[in-house]
C-alpha cells in the first residue's frame, strides 16, 4: 500500500480532499490562524493530537478543528486509513 491524496473539490470557498495513509504516517504540529477545518472518517483508525490531548478517531467520526488549535494527525492500526479533509486549499499553516 502506498499512501495518496485526491482533491475533489476546489473552490474560492472551500475545498473537499481525500488523504490516505498507512500506519505511522500522518503530518507535522501545525495551526491554521484564520480558518476551521473538518475531516471525516472513511476508513481505518487515526491519532489526533489536539493541544498536547492525544485522542483515537475511528471511521465514521467527524473530527472539527478551530482555527489557531495546534494539531497533529497519525495514521494508527494495522490497515490504510482514508480520511476527507474539508478546508481550503491556500489555508496558511503554521508549523510548531
């Protein structure tokens, strides 16, 4: 398995990205300052660090971030985890 990501939708407005990973893959500590963004959970199961709380989001979960909360997201498990990212395409991040 090899991980991937999809963009389905892309407008001034707001984009619409599939992101799949395999276990222990995910993205670095970040923040967006102007912009909250959501994800939903198509497969697998993921680590989501939230200010420094670590929480386990499994499929079918609905995961809401407010701008300016540092977040960390891991693929965890044994099998590819999809999740859809719904945000922006030019949203800033801020890495920590």
């Amino acid at each position: 398995n090899i991980s991937w990501s999809h963009r389905l939708i892309n407008t001034e407005n707001n984009s619409a990205t599939l992101i799949s990973q395999i276990p222990g893959e995910g993205n670095r500590r970040h923040y967006h300052p102007n912009w909250n963004e959501w994800w939903y959970i198509v497969q697998g199961e993921w680590e989501w660090e939230i200010e420094g709380e670590t929480k386990r989001i499994k499929a079918g979960d609905i995961v809401m971030m407010e701008k300016r909360r540092v977040h960390k997201i891991t693929a965890i498990g044994n099998k590819m985890a999809i999740r859809m990212a719904v945000s922006r395409a030019d949203v800033e991040h801020i890495y920590v």
